[in-house]
C-alpha cells in the first residue's frame, strides 16, 4: 500500500516470490543500481533464498523488504507466522528488523549504504506491522532517503613483492561492463610475459587475439608452458578444465583483486588485494618486473589454432544444440543483451564468440538453474534493448511460471535447447556412465512450449535443423512483441559431438600439418 501511494517509485508485480526475486536480480545486473523486493510474511521471504544467495555472490545490491508481525505473536500459531529475522543470514550484507517508525529511518540508511557499499550485496529489511494492518497514516512520499557511502581510496595499496614471477595469467569471469578495467586488462595483454583469460561472462572486450576465450577446450589438455603467478578478477571461473590445472601445478602463487573473503580457488591463495580492479591491475602493469617474454605468444598461437580448429568442425560438424547456439548467436544484433542458464549453454558460448554483443550475462554466482527466464525478462524490464535469453528444456522447465508473468516486455527473446532434459549429466564424467543417469539426473521434461506459448499470448517458432534455424531465428528476432523459440536436437548426440570436439581440436594441435591448415 506504501508503495502505491508513492508516485516516484516504479514498481512491477511477479506473483510468485521466487521468480519476482529473480526479475529483481536481472533488474539488479542490468541497471547496477539497488533493486528492492517486498512480499508478506510467513512462508513468502522464503522463497527469496535463491536470489538473494545469488545476489550474495554476484555483489548485486537486492533489498528484500519482508512484511512481519509483532514479536508477541510469533509461535502463538497465528496466521502466516515464522521467525523471519535472520533467514537469509548465510547470504546477506546486513539484516534489520524494524519494530517502530521512530528508528526505522536510520536503520533504512544503514540497510542500503551496506548494500551499495563495495563489494556490494543484498540486504534483508524485515518490517513488523501491528493491528489495524489496513490503517493509512500521513507522510511525504516526495522525501528522499539520503545515504552515505563511504569514498573509494584514492590511491593503490603498495603491492606484494612479484618475487620469481615470470608468467602471468589473468583470470576474469562474471563481471560487470567496465572500460576501466577494459584499460587495465590491455596493459596487461600488452605485457609478453603475461595472458588473460575469461569467459563469455566476464563482459571484457579485448580484441581478437589478445586473450584466450574459451578456457575449457584451451585447458581440455595441458598447456606447455605453466604459469607461475594468477591474478583472479570477477567472480566464480566457469572452467571446471581450467580449475583442476591451475589446482595440479605444485609452485603456483595466486592473488585475488576485489574479491571479498578469502576466495581459494586454486589452493595456492597468496594475497587479497583491495579496492578498484582496474587501478591494481594498472599499477601491476606498470611496476611488475619483466618475465619470460615467449609465454603470451605460446599461449596465443595455441589458443588461435584450437579456436580455428573448433569453428571449422562446429560448422562443417552435424546440427547440435552447440552448433545452434553459435549459429543463434551469429545471429543477434550487434546491442542484444544475451542471458544464459547454467548447464550447457553457457558452456557452448564459449565458442561462439558472444564478446561482440552489449553484454552476456549469467546467473554464476551460485550457478543454479532455478531463476534463469525470470532474470532475463527482470533485465529486458530494466531496459530498451533487446535481451535474449538461451535456456535448456530443464532450466526453462524449472522456471516456467516466469512466462505467467504480467507484462512481460516487448524486446524479450527466449529460445530453447530442447535435448531430453539436464543434458550436462550426459557429458561430465563423473555421471554420464552413472546407470541413474536418464532417470534421477537428466529427468523426465515436460515442456509443452508451443501450447505454453498458445495458452499465455507469447510468439512461438521452431527449429530442427540448420535450415529451419535460420529462418526461425530471423522471425524470432523480428517478432512483434515477447517470442519463443524451440530448438529440437538429440541430446546423446549433442553430448557425444561436444566430447568429441574437444579430441578432434587436440588431435589437429598434436599435427604440424593440421595447425598449419587450420591457422591459415
């Protein structure tokens, strides 16, 4: 009722809590700005877990603000009643629990000044309301909630001694757009003894050939040249190839920049560096000794002759879920705002050069599946551009009620990997020859999307094959309004092919004759 009376705030409503928490967290990435979320009590902030966890390790600002009752009635078995204070207190910057108005503005302020401070984060604003719930009282909606923050340090820390470094390696993943660090990272790709490496989600824009950006086929088998120091940027690597190297090599030394705690990724955790990325990375550009100046160009022609290698047996190769997403990408316009589930597709990326579009992003924080379509459609609510989201037929499944949401806006795209289910688990290792595969891991889909579509009023195409992609993707894209594509491929083969692509790319590497080739 607060919030309605307020003509300055601008508000949307997601019935269910678990997806309207998700499009504030996509509202959240897109805008860079507080997001603030408010449901009744009881069973309802429970089902902003999910997002706020992602938002805990993504440092986006979410402010969940939870209706509660007075302190007297909670366990009394009334109506909608649970200990809300600190249910979210694995996962949030800061919790307050406001009982009376007279404090409720300096506990307002502290609330979000902890949620924009960096590294920014969510914040839990629990609000007790006593009987009569349905009174109106007088205020002045037009006064504005000043909040301090605290000022960035103006200067670098002194930076740790490089010691015997002679080999650098950068790693950026999940990021935020920043031409500062854009800066910071070519000084460092500059540098012949140091390489950069980061995946479609860390939003860097280095030109071609200046960093490797496909870490998991690059690490599929070891590099020649070990690094001896890693610089990580961003937040969690999407590389499980390029954890378990960067893990076996005995004399590693690590350094985290900006990363709040003291993330160990690689067991070989260093020092924690604080404050601005782009001005560390700088002032190590500017004062790290000179190392061994081969390194950066091994690593790249390595880099570019598998990158080569892969593009040609993706295109000469069958039409699979890998092929459709690099061909769905080639696609989209130069400003699309391209969102990704976790499992696969955002592995497949990798390969399709998405550094070209306005931004990639994915929910890697945590890296579930659980609120894919409801952040897409929260950023495509949050902007102009077009936002396109790429799903699996699991991750879709598991958020189908985001496409029940009320108005959803005109420049949203989704299309659908349609492959049998949880497809990943028919490619990793550790489960693709497990006998509970298909049943417990991969599931039973249910996705009747055409009907889905039919039923809420959304634009369908469909896609089997190369051919018919190409002509659904142009409708797809062209369409009046939210669309939906479904993209049909064997999820065995797609799993199949994506293994092998990997062996065929090493098998050309290990051949004079094939890097010769596939370079030129």
């Amino acid at each position: 009722m607060a919030l309605e009376c307020c003509a300055g705030i601008e508000t949307a409503v997601v019935i269910d809590e678990r997806s309207a928490a998700f499009v504030a967290l996509g509202m959240a990435a897109q805008t860079a700005a507080p997001v603030a979320m408010t449901c009744t009590s009881g069973t309802a902030p429970l089902n902003y877990a999910p997002a706020m966890a992602e938002a805990y390790y993504r440092h986006l600002p979410l402010i969940a603000v939870t209706a509660d009752r007075p302190a007297r009635i909670i366990d009394c078995l009334d109506s909608q009643t649970i200990r809300q204070p600190g249910i979210f207190a694995n996962f949030v910057k800061a919790t307050v629990d406001i009982d009376c108005a007279d404090t409720a503005e300096e506990m307002l302020r502290g609330a979000v000044a902890a949620a924009m401070t960096e590294p920014r984060g969510p914040v839990h604003v629990n609000v007790r309301i006593d009987d009569p719930i349905g009174a109106l009282a007088d205020c002045d909606p037009a006064a504005p909630l000043s909040v301090e923050l605290p000022a960035s340090p103006a200067e670098v820390s002194p930076l740790p001694d490089f010691g015997t470094a002679r080999r650098v390696m950068v790693t950026v993943s999940c990021g935020r757009l920043s031409p500062q660090l854009d800066r910071a990272l070519e000084l460092m790709a500059a540098r012949r003894d140091c390489i950069v490496v980061h995946d479609p989600t860390a939003n860097c824009r280095l030109g071609a050939g200046r960093s490797v950006a496909c870490p998991d086929l690059f690490f599929s088998t070891p590099p020649p040249v070990a690094p001896d120091l890693i610089l990580s940027v961003g937040g969690a690597p999407l590389s499980s190839n390029m954890k378990r190297y960067l893990r076996s090599l005995p004399s590693l030394r690590h350094w985290s920049i900006a990363q709040p705690g003291r993330p160990d990724t690689y067991g070989a955790l260093e020092h924690c560096l604080a404050g601005d990325p782009a001005a560390i990375l700088s002032a190590i550009a500017a004062e790290m000794p000179q190392g061994d100046t081969g390194f950066a160009t091994e690593w790249l022609s390595r880099a570019e002759a598998m990158d080569t290698a892969a593009a040609c047996r993706i295109a000469s190769g069958p039409f699979t879920a890998l092929k459709a997403t690099c061909s769905l990408i080639a696609a989209m316009p130069a400003d699309t705002i391209l969102h990704l589930s976790n499992g696969m597709t955002v592995r497949y990326a990798q390969y399709a050069r998405a550094g070209r579009l306005a931004a990639v992003y994915c929910n890697r924080g945590v890296s579930g599946i659980d609120g894919c379509t409801s952040t897409a459609i929260g950023a495509a609510m949050a902007t102009a551009a077009p936002v396109c989201l790429i799903t699996g037929d699991m991750s879709a499944q598991y958020d189908m009620g985001a496409l029940a949401i009320a108005g959803i806006p005109g420049n949203f795209r989704m299309a659908v990997l349609c492959n049998g289910g949880g497809n990943i688990f028919r490619h990793i290792g550790a489960t693709r020859g497990l006998p509970c595969r298909e049943r417990c891991l991969v599931a039973d889909v249910r996705l009747p999307l055409a009907d889905l579509c039919r039923g809420l009023g959304l634009a369908y195409f469909h896609a089997d094959s190369a051919g018919s992609l190409d002509a659904a993707a142009a409708d797809w894209l062209g369409a009046d309004g939210p669309a939906v594509l479904q993209i049909d491929t064997d999820g065995e083969a797609d799993a199949s092919d994506y293994i092998k692509l990997s062996e065929y790319v090493n098998t050309q590497l290990d051949s004079n004759q094939g890097i010769q080739r596939h370079t030129l």
